[in-house]
C-alpha cells in the first residue's frame, strides 16, 4: 500500500516537456505615429511556428531560433496592445507554417 501511495506522489510530481510551450517574449508599444505594435522574441532553442492577428488578419509566420519577429503594427490608432492575439508553437507540429517566410 505505501509503494502504490508514493508511486502515484512521484508520478503526480513529476513533469513532461510534451506539454512545454516555448519560451518566448512578446515586446509592444506605439511607434511614432501612434499605431500600437507587437514584437515576438523566440527565446527557445529550436525553430517556432507563430501568429500575431489583429481585427481578424492574421500573419503567420516562421520564427528561426534566438531571433526576433519584425514589428507588427495596428491599422488604426483606436487599438491597444491588449487587442493583438499572439501564439508560438514548435515547428516539428506544425509543420505547414514552413511555407511562410520570416
């Protein structure tokens, strides 16, 4: 009994990079004119498979290792940083976003 109760602990404690996300930083602000923008930073090791949309357009593109994004800017200056979605996975699961170019 007390084997079964420490093997469901260690099991339980334990953790699996299967459901890891990548390590990433997404840096936001205005430029000069006054349109809100967002950056990715693929802070990971391995090449990312990403999207940034805004008011329904979404650019998806490939993200190399240790490299950044170019800035991404809003259509209107009514937008906030708040109103861009933002996602990166690992390439080897997606691997259709290999045809969009950084």
């Amino acid at each position: 009994m007390f084997y079964r109760y420490t093997l469901t602990l260690l099991l339980s404690l334990s953790t699996f990079n299967v459901f890891a996300a990548p390590h990433i930083a997404i840096n936001n602000g205005r430029n000069n004119d006054g349109f809100a923008r967002v950056q990715i930073v693929n802070k990971s090791g391995t090449s990312l498979a990403c999207y940034v949309s805004i008011n329904g357009f979404k650019m998806r593109f490939h993200l190399p290792q240790a490299t950044t994004s170019k800035w991404y800017k809003a259509t209107d200056t009514r937008f906030q940083h708040t109103d861009f979605s933002s996602w990166c996975g690992y390439m080897e699961n997606h691997p259709e976003y290999k045809k969009y170019v950084y």
